[in-house]
C-alpha cells in the first residue's frame, strides 16, 4: 500500500538562466538517447528512523541545494533553460510492506519503477523519493535523481550535507548553478573552454577513425551489460601502484587499455574519461554536474607495463586539464572534424574510475603474487538488466569495496559480442595479474598494430548517444 505527502520547501535564490556546461553536456546525452539519465538507489535506514527524519532532512538539502529545485523550460529557438524556484513542494511516497514482504525486495522494485520512468523536465522536480515502512517504521530510503542535478561528486557532497547538523541556515556556501552559468559566459572560462576544444580537435585530427572492429552481425542488435567482481583485481591493482608509485587509478586504465589494444588490434587506444572537475575554485561544494568528458590517448606498443602506466597517468592528467568547455561548441567541432575527414570519428569508449584520485592505499602488507592468483577462482560475473543502459559501443565503470573490485560494463552487440565484452572484463583482471608479476614485461601490443578492413555502410541508423559522449558521472 503506498500513500503520498508533500514537503514544503524555501531556499535562497531563484531565476531563469542558461544551462551550465555540466547540465549541458548530460542534456545532450538524455536529448540523444532518448530517455532520462539518473542515479541514486536503496539506502537502508538506521532502526529508530523516523518519516519526519526523513523529512527534515529532504527539507534541507533541497532548501540547500539550487539543482534540487531546477525545472527546465524549452525555448522556441531551440534553446533549453534552467529554472530555479526558491519554494515549493517535494512529492515523497509512503510505501508500506505487509508483514510477511521482505522491505529490501520491495524498495529495489520502487527504484525500478523510478528509474524506468523518464523524467517531466518542465514539471517534475529533479528527485523521486520514497520510504518503505514494516509495522508503521522506515525501513528504507529510495532516492533516484535525476543526472541533471548532480553527479557522482555531488551525490559525495549530498551525502555529507545529508548527515550534518542542521541547526543552522540551510544557505549553501558553495557555487550555485545559476552563478556559474553565468560566470561560465566570461572570458575566464571561454579561454579555458577554447583551450580543450583545441586539445580535443588535435585528438580528433590524429586518431584512427575507428575504436573496435566492424559490426559483428549478430542475431540481436542492441545493448548489454555485464558486472565483475574481483579480488584479485584489487589485490593485483594495489600492488602494481605501491610498486611503480603511480595511482591505482592509472594503473587500471593502463590494464584496460592494453587490453583492449590486444582485443581490438587498434593502437593508440583512445578512451574518454569523465573528469569531475571539482579541483576547480568554488566546484567543491556543489551537488550540480560539474563534471565533463575529455578524451585521452594511449599508444602502448613496444613499451613495457611499467611504460604504459607512466604514459596512463600523464594522458589521464592531460585529459583532466581539457574537461572545461561549452559542449554545444564540443557538438560543432566534432561534426566539423568528421566533415572534414569524410567518416565519422569513433569516440565512444568509456573508461569512468568512480574511485577518488589520490586516495592513500591501506596500511599493512601488500598481496604477494602468489596470494593474488589464489583469489582468481572468487572472481564473479553476471549478466545485469539496468534501466537507462549507456547508449556507447563500450562504457566501463570502476568502484571498489573494501574486499573487490567491481567493473560494470555495458556495449553495443552490434560492435562487441557478449564473447568480447567477457573477454574485455577478464583480460583486464589478467592483465592487472601479469603487472603484478613483472612491470617491466611488454605489453604485447605490436609496434604497428593493423587496423581492420573498413565496415562496410551501416543499414540502420547509428546508435544513439554517440556524438553526445554519455553522461559523465
């Protein structure tokens, strides 16, 4: 049984404006792909919750937080705005289990049903939330939001605000989206903008035009995601980095990118990596999308694992510095380029390590080779069915638990096969493995690596998303 109540808000500051760069680049994907893009999930509440817990504290961060309370509103020139409301009211669902219903199980089918939704953008409010109640007391949260309003290191920023006293005036401190669009239309941030334009058109200029292999023709076009897990992976990938010096985050897409050299036979590999942006003055407080997507290349061939880490870490910080731009302008550029060139530059492979740059790695012994090969045989794989799938060829998410760590990828059949895609995920983790073994053995990659025979013309229109560059989380 599920009731509804409404939640009266006020916060500071309102108006109508242009979208900042992070809403715009998120807009395009939803624009592109057709439906909403969102996050959120399930949080299990501590026992003695409270429904007027839960209200205080959706009171706040949405008092708190401008991109809580944005509504979009459509122009007739085609242009798309920011609306911010400083009152009004948040819908919360009321969702009560009979007893003998497990709540964990009916939360996840509320989140289900919240994320297989799209979104009304001119008249619903960026969050959907819900509690789940057994014998009249929360037992769950569910929270889905829409990408608009925040990305991954907004949810970090959320989640802290969400946990703090509240005692004081909800009034955020830091940026708000309104400010920064705005500033964004400075010449500050114009020449930073022009600065990654030109990083991205030089990228765009020397690349092969193609990430993977032709279609494979199979039976079935369409998407498909897989998740693995692994020990070893976290235990090979924390080695790797105590032992060259360079991050864990590096070191990981130097695995991946090798092995997708080896898999697809095209080197340089080219991955865009989301960038949050939040080392940016004024970003770090912000629940609105800041960050961006920025491309990075890697060339791999007759260089040892150790070469492909150091050549990782240095064109992941070059991509970080070129994530700040207009992605209308980014829009333009990229069909120019493949004007120019007569095809279509395939740009959508997606490597996004959810896990914070920098973090320190656990005190105490590091896994020896041996103990990181006795973990192979717990790795899992499953195959997942997710709302709102990435509309890329190939979109691969890295988070870790404190035992694991887990890759979420998710391609297009029609240019990697449910074969490739398993193989992508092991290869890394084999990959990972053989670093630990020895740095310095080669990558393998060969110094002139062939590219495949061109595809021949698609039938069917391309896959949606593509151009847009996905959601940058």
């Amino acid at each position: 049984m599920a009731a509804q109540m409404f939640v009266p808000f006020h916060g500071e500051g309102s108006g109508v404006g242009e979208l900042t760069w992070g809403q715009k680049g998120i807009w395009q994907t939803i624009w592109l792909s057709g439906q909403s893009v969102t996050m959120g999930g399930v949080d299990a509440l501590p026992p003695g919750t409270t429904v007027e817990d839960a209200v205080a504290t959706l009171r706040y961060v949405v008092a708190r937080h401008q991109s809580l309370r944005t509504r979009l509103r459509f122009e007739p020139d085609g242009r798309v705005l920011q609306v911010v409301s400083s009152e009004g009211e948040i819908p919360l669902e009321l969702v009560d289990v009979d007893g003998g219903d497990d709540p964990a199980e009916v939360a996840e089918s509320v989140r289900l049903r919240y994320q297989s939704s799209d979104f009304d953008y001119v008249r619903e409010w960026p969050l959907r939330m819900a509690l789940i109640r057994q014998h009249g007391e929360p037992t769950h949260a569910v929270a889905i939001y829409l990408h608009m309003a925040m990305d991954a290191g907004g949810m970090d920023v959320l989640m802290a605000d969400s946990r703090a006293d509240r005692t004081g005036s909800p009034a955020a401190t830091a940026m708000q989206p309104l400010q920064l669009a705005w500033q964004q239309q400075q010449p500050a941030a114009l020449r930073q903008g022009a600065a990654s334009l030109r990083h991205l058109e030089q990228v765009l200029r020397t690349i092969s035009p193609r990430r993977f292999g032709p279609p494979t023709g199979g039976p079935v076009p369409g998407f498909e995601q897989v998740s693995y897990s692994s020990a070893a992976m976290l235990l090979a990938n924390r080695a790797v980095a105590a032992g060259t010096g360079v991050g864990v985050n590096p070191v990981l897409l130097a695995a991946f990118a090798v092995t997708l050299a080896r898999h697809t036979g095209i080197n340089p590999v080219v991955v865009v990596l989301p960038v949050s942006n939040r080392f940016r003055p004024g970003f770090a407080g912000m629940v609105s999308p800041v960050a961006q997507i920025s491309p990075c290349v890697l060339d791999l061939a007759g260089v040892s694992f150790g070469g492909a880490i150091r050549r990782a870490a240095r064109s992941s910080m070059h991509a970080f510095k070129h994530a700040y731009y207009n992605p209308d302008e980014r829009y333009a550029l990229l069909r120019r380029v493949d004007e120019e060139r007569g095809e279509e530059i395939d740009i959508s492979c997606f490597f996004n390590d959810r896990r914070r740059p920098g973090r320190p790695l656990p005190a105490g012994p590091l896994a020896t080779v041996r103990e990181i090969r006795a973990a192979l045989p717990s790795s899992r794989l499953r195959w997942t069915t997710e709302p709102g799938i990435s509309k890329q060829k190939l979109y691969l998410s890295v988070d870790d638990t404190p035992d694991t760590i887990e890759l979420a990828m998710s391609a297009d059949t029609e240019h990697l096969s449910t074969v490739d895609m398993e193989a992508i995920v092991r290869g890394t983790e084999a990959v990972l493995v053989e670093m630990a073994v020895d740095p310095e053995a080669p990558t393998g990659v060969p110094a002139a690596a062939p590219e495949p025979a061109a595809a021949p013309e698609p039938t069917a229109a391309p896959a949606v998303g593509t151009r847009a560059g996905g959601a940058a989380r």
